[in-house]
C-alpha cells in the first residue's frame, strides 16, 4: 500500500509539472516554463514530449545555453530527433557567432542550415554581410520585412561579454536579446 501511495504522488507530481509548463507555455510565460521544466529535468528525461516543451520554452526565453541536455537526450522519434537538430543549429550559431564577435574568428567560409529563430537570422546576415572588418555594432536589415532591422553588438558586464541583437523596428527598440 505504502509503494502504491508513492507511485501515484509521483505520476501526479509528472503530470502536475508537465501541465503547469504547458499552461505556462500556453500564456507565453516562456521563462517561467523554462524555469519549472529546469528544476524537472531530470526526472523526466525520458519523456520527449517534455523535453521538446522545455526546450521551445527555454529558447523563446533566450535560454539557450540550456538546449544542451534536450538536444543529446532527443533521439527516440523522427519528430524528437527533428527537434534536437533544430536546436543544435541555434546553439551552433550562437556559439559561432559570439566567437566570431569576441575572438575575430572568420566566419566567411561556413555553410549551415538556419532556422527561423532570431538568432538564425541574424547569423546569417552577419555571414552574408561581413567582410571580416571588426566592428563595434552591425546593423542589418530584415529580409522580409523592410521595417525591421537588428542591431548586433557586445556589451561588456562585470564578468563577461555579453552579445546582444536588438530588433528594431521604425528605429525604436521592440525586443533585445541577450547572449553569452
């Protein structure tokens, strides 16, 4: 009786913890999904489908650096294996980017996939433009929208650099994200 009152806390806590991220999800309170699915992580780590839900959350978030875990542990299914592809492009090209940023690595000679993501585009604008000139700030206009245009630079904190792209639209400011 004691083992079988354990169980079920158990699967109601899973299912409590999934349904709160997805709820979380659902508002677009992206970080905050990010966070619970964090302190989740390891007890479900053979559930795709929330480690996929963790993932998105932690990436609309800016989390990325958290990617890491669901990209090795996405493997059992087409759809899973498709996500961790998708999110090791993001990852990849954040890595290079801020290397190329910080260290003056070139860049020029690379061919990757892209995605959608912010951080895709702007790393593919960022190739597409660059003339291996360092730079304080890069401007680059969005493909698609003629109005939108990002704004790429370093900024130095107390204990590290730190890339941030501002995407800016009708030269005011809508959204920053920030790197390291």
């Amino acid at each position: 009786m004691k083992y079988l009152l354990i169980l079920f806390i158990t699967l109601n806590l899973y299912a409590s913890s999934i349904k709160e991220i997805y709820r979380l999800y659902e508002k677009q309170d992206y970080r905050q999904a990010c966070l619970i699915g964090t302190k989740n992580l390891y007890k479900n780590k053979k559930d795709e489908d929330y480690l996929s839900l963790y993932a998105f959350s932690c990436l609309k978030s800016g989390y990325i650096d958290r990617l890491s875990t669901p990209i090795a542990l996405l493997k059992s299914s087409k759809e899973a294996r498709s996500n961790s592809a998708y999110f090791s492009v993001i990852l990849m090209q954040k890595k290079l980017l801020y290397h190329s940023l910080v260290d003056g690595y070139s860049l020029k000679e690379l061919n990757l996939p892209t995605t959608d993501y912010i951080l895709s585009k702007v790393f593919d604008l960022y190739i597409k433009n660059s003339n291996n000139i360092q730079k304080k700030s890069y401007i680059f206009k969005d493909i698609k929208d003629p109005t939108l245009s990002y704004k790429l630079y370093l900024f130095q904190d107390r204990r590290i650099t730190k890339m941030i792209i501002e995407e800016v639209r009708n030269n005011l400011t809508i959204k920053k994200h920030i790197y390291w």
